[in-house]
C-alpha cells in the first residue's frame, strides 16, 4: 500500500509468525512503532486480506481482534476507530474524507451472515455505504474522490465464478447516490477495478483470461474495451481481499502481472515504452502493485530468494529490492523448477502443468517421485521458493507440483472445468503427471507418493483409493468427508462443494462415490495423517473417523496429532515433526531409497 506517506507492507517475523507494520520513506526502511499491533490480518470471508490502507498522514490497520486502527505518521500509539465484534478488511483510504472505505462482515452462518460496504471516519464513525448483495470486495476512489467502484457477488457463486462491477457517486456528505450495476457482456468473474484519473478499468474473463478492460460508466450501455493485452490471466483467483495485479503508472500507461503456464511475469507498457517492458525476470510472482511518487513497488517472490519488497523506476524499468530479497538458503544448494506439460487429451486445448524439482543429489536411477496436489482448489503452484519442495530435493527425492484441471491461471475455461468433476480430473490429471514424468525417465514408476494440504488432501486421497500407482500417500489436514464440510463450513465458501460436486440431492451416488471415508476399504497403499485439533475448517472429527474406517476395513494408517494447531500449521516446532514424520514414512514404505538418504544424513 502507498500514499503520499511513503510505502507500507505486513512482514512476517518468523521466531513468532506475528505481522508487523513496515515503512518506506525518504527516511529508508523502518518498524512502525505501535508495539501493540504485532499480529495484523483480516478474517472476511475466513481468508481475510486488505488488512492495511495507506493514506498521507499515516496507515489503517485491521488488528488479529478485527478492530480497524488508524497510526499517524510518527506516533508511538495507533488510534482504534472500531469496537464492535464485526470483521473487517479490503480497506482502501479516502484522503479526501479522511476515512477509510471497508468490507465489513457480521454474524455467523449462511442464514445470519451479512456483509457491507462501509467508511469509517477517523472519528470512529462508521457510514454504511452499500447493502443487499452477499458480498463485497475491492472498494476503489477516482482521483478527485468523487467517484467510487467495488465488486459484489451473490450465493451460491464464488468471486472466480461471476461478480458484477458497481458505480456510484460520493456525495458532500461522503454518502453514495446513482448507485449502478455494469454487468459484463457474458458471465465473468470481475476483480480489481481501479481508476486511472476519471476513467475505470476491471480485469474481468468474459472472453477467457481475466484481462484489462476500461468501462465507460457514463454511457447508458456500459461500453466495454479491452486493452490491448497478451491472451492470459492477468490475476489469479482472487481467494482473499484487496489483491492489485495491476497498476495506472505516473506518467501515464500501465504496469500489469502476466501469468504463462503458472510463472507471473512483470510488464510496463504505454509512454516511454513503445515496446512493452518485462521488468525484474528473475522473480516469478508479483502481488499489491502500487505507485508512490514517481516510482512503483510491488511485492515479488521468487524460486531462490524470500519475498521482496521491489521498487521500480517505470523511466528505466530498472528494478531493486528495498526489503527482504535475502538468499533463501545460504550455503546450501537449491532445486530449481522446470516447468512441463503433461500430453494433451483429445480435444483438451490446454494441458495440465507443473513445475519438476529434481533432487540435489542426483543417482543413477531415476528418483523417488513426491507429487503435491495444491490446495484450493481453485487455486495453484507457482515457482518460487518453498521449504518444504527443497526438504525433499536435499534427501533424494524428486517433487513434482502440478496445476491440474480447475487450477487458475490457464484461463476461465480451464479453470471452470473442474466443475462437478472434484475428485475426478484433478485425480486423472495427478495419475497424467506421474506417467508423463516416469515415461521420460525423470521419475521411478515403482516410487511415486502422493500428498496434499487440504482440498489437496482430498485429491491425494482420492488418486490412493482408486489407482494402485502409488507408493503411498499424506493427507495433511485433508477433506476425508464433503458432506460434512458442507454442513459446517462458513459462508464464503457455503456454494463451493455443490458447484465442485452438484447438488448433492440431484447426484447421492456421486457424492458417496467420492467421499474417500467411505472408499477407505479401497486404499490400496499406506496413508499418513496430520491433524490439528483447533481446526474450523476441516473438522479434527473428520480424520478421525477416516482413521477409523481405514482401520476397520484392515489397513494400518499413522495418524499425528497436533492438539494446538489449526487449519495449517503455523508452530515451527510443528513444521519439522510434521516433515521428521512424513519422511519416516516413505522412507519406510519407499524401494531402494535408504542409500540415497542416508548418505545425506
């Protein structure tokens, strides 16, 4: 986030996992100085995001307990300016009014659940500004404050699925008048509208790909224009609140994140860049793009370095870090990703990909192969840096990451097709990968594991109830029982299991066919469990009683308990014993790959 008071970003400490208030300014980089607001997040919509607002004298913040705080420049205390037991996030500051524009969410459950648009005034007054849709994201001001867009979306669609683009006038009294809806010419998930001057530009994926369009608001029919832009995703799907992938520069144009094949790319384009520009091409992800004065900033990852704070001059398109950037392992090699596709089906016009990691100590033979089915689903694997993929490359193993059918970032059609189809082509997909990187001779077709993180967990499961390849499998914190997490899940994600697996009224059978708790009896390999007990998403009751059914049907599943961890584990302690426990494992039930790894030991 950036105003005129210089750049501010959340960091991570990581002896406590707390966030912190960081600042830029002609000063150089310091702490804010509130030693109380040492865990920063939003909870809407159970992912939060937006949790800082940037604004010329100061910073809004939303604290761990949901209250939003205003810190002026130079203060040692923040104000609190909310006391309620509402939720916020998506902040974005007025300047004009001295407030700053949020999502406010209160109640709990479909039924009770209620969320609006509101501005709250640094006296602590709160002004609802919209109400009646079931959600709200991405509150964005003209450049004279006079203007305002957001984004909404009604149950049972998520934000990737479809949303619709607001309008409103800001009146003298900072309420809102002409409210108005912009509907896209077909279905479209629209995010992230933001104003270059007067004029309104969205990313919407009405023609495929979330790409930059301009909206003419003030003509009756709503003019839309699409830039002139590459053919992908210009954003990914948008999980939290408050995500910029793209940027009105100073001068005039536009900075905008390009993914191809799950790689995000950086380019500038317009005056001064008659050819666009790919800026800092050894980072692989860019996030919260912002200006401030004359130069841009953006938060960049990449596979061999931790996150970065990157500040760019659009003149020159040079690019240097003002924060983080540091090696990620000094002293120690790193596996790098190598991008592949797996062969195309007949009539698929994009494939499934991923990123390959071979390990750091390479054999004669083709290495142990771990795929990891990412969470989400509707998400993806990007290359950059990740501990974990390089804990396995240092002891033997390849990992292999894998954005299968339903991933973002290969376009709407891609995404989409997951549809009904969870537990269905993600698990073909998965199988695709493993042949396709065994045929080449990068992988042992005798040692292929399977793992994932929740919804991954489910897919992992799943591929190990119903395929005989693999050497055994993890569920780490995974979905064993759909019908149970739709019941009890919040209401952001209240639709989500009927649009990945239909009604469930319409298709028992499909329901019971994938549900692994009652496919224990088909596991066909050894399966590992990690759960934590504090866990509001998946139910710690959920992997208890798919313990028991595998345990019935005559399997001898391992189950690690963790009583204090959550959904993720956030502890380091954790981390590692989840990581000793897992390698034990496959180290136990893997073939010919104890030289390998005690040689590292």
């Amino acid at each position: 986030m950036a105003s005129g008071a210089g750049v501010f970003w959340l960091q991570n400490e990581p002896e406590t996992g707390a966030s912190r208030i960081w600042h830029l300014d002609d000063q150089g980089v310091a702490l804010a100085l509130d030693t109380n607001l040492r865990n920063l997040r939003s909870r809407v919509n159970g992912y939060g995001g937006g949790a800082l607002a940037a604004a010329p004298d100061g910073v809004f913040a939303v604290s761990d307990d949901q209250r939003i705080h205003f810190i002026p420049l130079g203060a040692e205390q923040s104000q609190v300016l909310t006391t309620d037991t509402a939720a916020y996030g998506g902040l974005r500051a007025d300047p004009l009014r001295q407030r700053v524009l949020a999502v406010r969410e209160t109640g709990q459950g479909v039924v009770n659940g209620r969320q609006q648009l509101v501005a709250v005034a640094r006296d602590g007054t709160l002004t609802v500004l919209h109400q009646g849709e079931d959600f709200y994201s991405a509150p964005a001001l003209s450049a004279d404050g006079r203007h305002i867009a957001w984004v909404s979306w009604q149950l049972p669609d998520m934000p990737w699925l479809q949303t619709r683009v607001w309008t409103a006038n800001i009146t003298g009294d900072g309420k809102l008048e002409n409210s108005r809806v912009h509907t896209a010419p077909q279905p479209a998930s629209i995010q992230q509208p933001v104003f270059a001057g007067q004029d309104l530009w969205v990313l919407s994926d009405h023609e495929g790909w979330w790409q930059p369009w301009q909206l003419d608001t003030r003509n009756p029919a709503s003019i839309w224009t699409k830039a002139a832009v590459p053919e992908c995703d210009h954003a990914n799907a948008p999980w939290q609140l408050g995500e910029v992938h793209h940027c009105p520069l100073p001068g005039g144009g536009w900075a905008r994140a390009h993914y191809h094949l799950g790689r995000g790319e950086l380019w500038l384009s317009g005056p001064g860049h008659p050819n666009p520009a790919r800026i800092a091409p050894a980072f692989s992800d860019f996030r919260s793009v912002c200006s401030c004065g004359d130069f841009l900033y953006a938060i960049a990852r990449s596979p061999d370095r931790l996150d970065a704070v990157l500040k760019i001059d659009p003149q020159s398109a040079e690019a240097s870090v003002v924060a983080g950037g540091e090696p990620a392992l000094p002293g120690h090699g790193l596996a790098q990703p190598v991008s592949f596709r797996v062969p195309a089906l007949a009539q698929e016009t994009t494939a499934p990909q991923g990123f390959l990691y071979v390990p750091l100590t390479p054999g004669t033979e083709p290495p142990a192969l771990i795929l990891v089915a990412h969470g989400g689903p509707t998400s993806a694997a990007y290359p950059v840096f990740n501990p974990l993929v390089q804990f396995w490359c240092q002891r033997g193993f390849a990992v292999a990451e894998v954005n299968y059918r339903g991933s973002s970032g290969y376009g709407r059609a891609f995404r989409l097709a997951l549809a009904e189809r969870w537990g269905e082509i993600d698990v073909e997909d998965m199988a695709r990968a493993a042949d396709s990187l065994v045929g080449a001779g990068q992988a042992d077709g005798n040692q292929v594991f399977i793992q994932g993180r929740s919804s991954g967990g489910y897919t992992a499961l799943m591929a190990l109830s119903q395929d005989q390849r693999y050497r055994a499998g993890a569920s780490q914190f995974g979905v064993t029982d759909p019908m149970q997490l739709r019941r009890m899940t919040h209401r952001f994600e209240s639709g989500y299991l009927d649009w990945l697996l239909g009604c469930p009224d319409r298709h028992p059978q499909r329901w019971q066919a994938r549900t692994p708790r009652l496919r224990a009896a088909a596991m066909a390999a050894p399966v590992i469990f990690f759960q934590g007990g504090q866990d509001k998403v998946v139910v710690p009751e959920q992997t208890r009683i798919m313990v028991a059914a595998m345990e019935q049907a005559g399997h001898k599943p391992e189950l690690h308990w963790f009583q204090n961890e959550g959904h993720g584990f956030l502890q380091q302690a954790n981390q590692a014993a989840m990581l000793e426990a897992l390698f034990s494992f496959y180290q136990r039930h893997g073939r010919n790959t104890h030289e390998c790894i005690e040689s590292l030991s």
